[in-house]
C-alpha cells in the first residue's frame, strides 16, 4: 500500500543547506524579486501555472482540491509534459528581467509542493541588455547543468571570481516540470553616472546597494525590508520585532550603498498603530569590516541622532536633529528601537564622498 502523504508538509532545510542559504540571504539580495522590480518576460511554456508566480514572495502554497480548466492549481511555474519531443521542445525556459542589475552569487530553486512534476535538472544563464533581450542575446553560462530535488529547496552558491554584473537570467529545466520559487541571491550593481552631481541620494535602500547586515531580532518579519523600496503595504511589510522584557533596544545594522554623508533621514512607522516604537537613536561608523557578530566593533559607534519620540503610522522626517555634519561621513549605521516593536522603512539621504565610474 502506498503511504499517505501530508500535502500541507513543507520540506525545510537543516544542516549545511540551511547555513548557505542564511549566509546568502546575509550577503546579498534577491535581485530578481518582484519588490524590486523583478519581472517575468517570457517563458517556452506555463500551460500549468503562470511564469509570474516564480519571483513571488514567500515559498509558495498548495490547496488540495483547488483545480483550473487545464488541470491542478498550483502556486509555481509549471509547463505541459513534454518529454524533451513535443512541440520541439527539448526543455523549457524563463527569462526574468533582474529587478536591479548585479552579480550573481547563488540560486534558491525551489520546487516546494512540486512532488511528482518537478524537473529533473535545471541550468541559469545570464544576459547583460538595454532593453529585452531576443534571438541574438549571447547567453553566458551561469549555473551548468544540476540535478533537483522535488518538493525542496535547492540552493546553489557560485565561486562566482568574474564578478560580471547581469541584467537579465534564463531559468532552464529539464525536460519540463515546475518551479514554485526562483531566488537569484547577488549583489547590486549601482552605476552613479545615473545620479547628478551632489544629488542627495538614498544611501541605504538595496536598489542603490545597501544592505540590512544584522538585526537583534526579525521574529516577525525581515530584516531586508526596512530598506525596500515604496512604503509598507502593510504591517508585515516592515521590520518587526518580538515583544521584549526589558529596556532594550533592539537594533538593526545596515551597510550603506558607499561611504557618504547623512543630510536627511526619515524613519516611516506605516501600519503600525499599536506596536511602533517608542523611542529611537542612529548612530553611523566607517569601518572597512562588516562583521558586527559578537559586539564587534561597539566602541566606533557615533551618534547620528539622539533619542526622539516616535508616533504611530506615521512618516518622520528628521534633518535639524542631526548632531553630524555634511563633512562628515559614514559607512554603515545602526538604527535602535526602544524597547522593541515595528519599523516599516528607514530612509538615509546623503551624497557619496565620493562616485564609483
């Protein structure tokens, strides 16, 4: 007798799989996320379920009796059977437009719920494009050929030494199957010829290259998307912490784009009403290490902006409280919470000391 199967179960990682997928999602950002403007262009075939569900937040879900005219719902990219003959196909494609132009460190392939429709194996090429690519792209090989595992999460690192940016992927599995979740982990690629000269920019959203290092907590949601783009669309769309026992604060790191000035800052609390924090400060450091684990490096913090009040909801702009001047700069900052609870965006305007060709 066949055993039954747990349909809701989730397949998780542990063991080493786990630590380099943490590592990645430490390091880098997922370029291809639909948050950052990430967008599916084309693919050979999503009879089953639509390429756009790849780049999808979360790790996709299933519903039992949930059916379409064509056959299963399912939450993924997932084409006809093909068996590397029909139609002429010899295996399917996706090409996804990166949501920021970067250079790519490794792969989250996640075939979750796709038991008995997954491919057998999958391969990513790259593509550098002003505009969309077509039948005369030349194609470099990122990921070769490698075999999958169904209903998981196959992570890829990359001993990536070129360090080519991409602005575009193909996703190619074989010979057919389906995808719920494509993560291309990387780092942003920003091009300050874009930026006029003395510009105040954001130096530490992810689509100008900066990163959210470490964070005390993110019990309830990550710490990448304090620096997202556009506000919170609601309270999970936010950095938000556990509810603490004691003074606190609980605190978040984050690597500016470059070393640069801070002018102007806002601290936006949207969505949340009950659970903002009270208080908070800012503090900034230049230092060429991004290893804070431990307490490293806590006697270079410098204070950016005293403690102030915050409000529910609410966007607050902050530029005369500066205790900085505009000569002065900085490499990462860390905003604290007092005593803990829900920031949805942290934004910090100033101009690099000085711009990358």
């Amino acid at each position: 007798m066949m055993a039954n199967i747990d349909t809701q179960q989730q397949n998780k990682l542990s063991g080493k799989a786990l630590a380099l997928e943490q590592k990645l999602k430490t390091y880098s950002v997922d370029l291809a996320s639909e948050r950052l403007g990430g967008e599916t262009l084309s693919c050979s075939d999503d009879f089953f379920a639509g390429m756009e569900n790849l780049i999808k937040p979360g790790r996709g879900i299933f519903i039992d009796d949930k059916f379409t005219d064509r056959g299963k719902w399912m939450d993924g990219w997932e084409s006809r059977r093909s068996y590397g003959r029909d139609n002429g196909r010899e295996y399917d494609w996706c090409i996804i437009r990166l949501g920021v132009k970067g250079v790519i460190r490794g792969f989250d392939i996640d075939t979750n719920y796709f038991r008995g429709n997954a491919p057998e194996q999958v391969s990513v090429e790259g593509c550098v494009c002003k505009e969309e690519p077509n039948e005369s792209t030349v194609w470099d090989v990122i990921l070769d050929k490698a075999s999958v595992d169904a209903h998981s999460q196959n992570i890829f690192e990359l001993n990536n030494t070129t360090n080519k940016p991409y602005t575009h992927v193909r996703l190619n599995m074989f010979p057919d199957g389906g995808i719920a979740r494509f993560r291309v982990y990387g780092e942003v690629e920003v091009n300050w010829n874009d930026f006029i000269d003395g510009e105040l920019i954001d130096l530490a959203a992810i689509k100008n290259g900066g990163k959210a290092l470490l964070v005390s907590d993110m019990f309830f949601s990550d710490k990448n998307n304090l620096i997202l783009p556009e506000r919170g669309k609601n309270m999970g769309d936010g950095w938000e912490t556990k509810r603490r026992r004691d003074p606190g604060p609980d605190w978040s790191i984050v690597k500016l784009a470059c070393q640069g000035s801070i002018e102007k800052v806002i601290v936006d609390t949207c969505h949340f009403k009950g659970n903002f924090p009270d208080t908070f400060t800012l503090e900034g450091m230049v230092t060429n290490s991004d290893d804070f684990t431990d307490g490293k490096q806590e006697e270079h913090w410098q204070p950016i902006i005293d403690r102030t009040q915050l409000y529910a909801n609410r966007e607050h702009l902050f530029i005369n409280e500066m205790l900085v001047n505009n000569s002065q700069s900085f490499t990462h900052i860390r905003l604290n919470i007092f005593p803990d609870g829900g920031v949805s965006r942290l934004r910090v305007f100033g101009k690099p000391l000085k711009y990358k060709g």
